[in-house]
C-alpha cells in the first residue's frame, strides 16, 4: 500500500534531514543570545584520584630494581624465602582481613 506518491527511502532521508537542519540552532546564536554556558566542576574527591591516578602511572624505578633483583636471583637459583617471615605476613594480613 502506498500512502503517497513520496514512499522512496531517500525522499524521506531528505525530508527528516531537512528538518533536522532547521531545527538545530546555529552556534553564533545561542551565544549572541547571552545564554548561560555549561560548567563542570570537579570534586576533590576526583581531583585527588586523578592525582593518584597519575602517580600510579608513574614508573617506579627502585620497584623496577627490587624486581629485576628478585628475578635475577630466581633465575640463577640463589633465592632463598625466610619461612617464618613469609608465615608471619600471610597471618598478619588474613588477621586484618578479619578485622576490617
């Protein structure tokens, strides 16, 4: 069925598009016409993550070197682990972990 003689699909592009061009009011004129300007503020909650943020991204070179240490020592065999240490840091974090 064919409601007019204007059922082509580019027909009705250029309808909508012509109208939406009409419809959007030019740049010039919302400022010409005084009209209050958007403004974002941002909080010092995310001012401080953005801080943070960026230093994370930061290298870290003495961590760099402690790695590069660690893995040399794997890598030749001579890595040794103190035990006691490694228990004591496992119980001390699942004892904060129950308590936070």
């Amino acid at each position: 069925m064919q409601i007019s003689g204007h059922g082509r699909s580019e027909d009705l592009a250029r309808l909508l598009l012509g109208v939406q061009e009409q419809d959007r009011p030019s740049p010039s004129s919302s400022s010409e016409a005084g009209q209050k300007q958007d403004q974002v503020q941002i909080s010092e909650q995310a001012k401080e993550i953005q801080r943070i943020t960026q230093l994370a991204k930061e290298p870290d070179n003495d961590r760099a070197a402690r790695v590069e240490r660690i893995r040399q020592a794997v890598q030749d065999g001579t890595y040794r682990l103190d035990a006691t240490r490694t228990a004591d840091a496992i119980v001390r974090h699942a004892l904060t972990d129950a308590v936070l």
